[in-house]
C-alpha cells in the first residue's frame, strides 16, 4: 500500500478532528432547536440569522434553505432573514452608531416576541453578537447561538446554546452549517405545516 502523502495526512487529520466533535457532541440543544423553528415556521413566526465573516456566510447560506429549501415550493417555507446580508444597512449602523449595534439595531426595528434569533459565532465574544443576543432577550425573542472555542460569552446569554469546544474556527464554522442542514432535515420530514 502506498504511504499517504503529506497534503494526504493533513486531510484525513481534519476529517479526524471533525469526527471526533460529532461523536461526542451533545445534540440537546439542536433538538430544541429545530422544535423553535417548528414553532416559528407552524406560526409564521421570523427566524433572524446573523454572524460575522465566515459566519455571516453561513448566516446567509442557512436563511436560503430555510426560506426556499426546506419546503420548495412558493410560500412554503420559514420566513427568513439574515441581519448580516445587507451592507448598506450595517455599514450605516457601524458608522453612525458603532459596529457593535449592526445586529441589534436591525433586530430592534424589525424583530417581535415570539420570534426566533440564531446567532452564529465561533468565539462567542464579539460584541455586535453579545448585544444582539441582548436585545432579543430584551424584546422576548427567544435566542439560540452555535458556538465554538469556550462558547464566550453567548453561552451564558442565549436562550439555548449549541456549543462545541472547538479552538478551530474552521471546525466551528463547518459545525454551524452541520447544525443548520440537520435541523432543514429534520423539518423537512417533520414539516408542522402538513400535520
């Protein structure tokens, strides 16, 4: 057989690392997750997203296929919307207030009781995320944030805290989308709209 070579080593070691976390994570917190969006999508209820860098990435990757892909049909699927997907609104809010409110600003106009906020971060501590998950406490928006690394402090603030302690930002971002496609998955199959 023929010894892997190093680029070989490095990938099978990734995928190693990432195994690893799904075995020994705790899926808790997803399934309650997915029974809030149930609520949300069986009450036309919002689900808001927001995330920065690679997170804003997935923040807007999972609103596509909560919005679209879970029912794929027109009107079917979870009202949707990412906090982090539109540059002009967070560049005015960053400039006229601070970068730590493009978030919460948002979700202070827009959110309502009932509604749901998922807030993806890998370290947990970056401020705009802190003082999003605090205005939705504020306004009765239940919270729920995918963490890596410690979990920061979003794991203490969020309503339900879906945390792997991860020191990888990549791991923790691919966790985030895992998290997001198991959860459309299940409310695929599981749709409250058909029952």
């Amino acid at each position: 057989m023929d010894a892997k070579s190093p680029s070989e080593e490095f990938f099978a070691g990734y995928a190693q690392r990432l195994q690893a976390v799904l075995a020994s994570a705790d899926w808790s917190g997803v399934a309650q997750l997915a029974q809030d969006m149930g609520e949300c999508w069986a009450s036309k209820r919002q689900v808001f997203f927001c995330g920065n860098g690679g997170s804003a990435g997935n923040a807007s990757h999972l609103v596509n296929d909560f919005l679209y892909g879970i029912a794929r049909q027109t009107g079917g699927g979870i009202k949707s919307l990412s906090l982090s997907a539109n540059p002009a609104v967070m560049t005015c809010l960053a400039n006229d207030i601070g970068y730590e409110d493009i978030f919460s600003e948002q979700l202070a106009v827009q959110g309502q009781a009932g509604d749901l906020l998922i807030a993806l971060s890998g370290s947990g501590n970056s401020p705009n995320i802190v003082k999003v998950l605090e205005q939705a406490g504020s306004m009765n928006i239940k919270s729920c944030a995918i963490l890596g690394y410690s979990g920061g402090r979003s794991k203490s603030l969020a309503d339900v805290a879906i945390h792997f302690p991860v020191d990888d930002m990549q791991l923790a971002e691919d966790l985030q989308l895992m998290v997001g496609h198991m959860v459309m998955q299940w409310l695929s199959k599981n749709n409250p709209l058909a029952k």
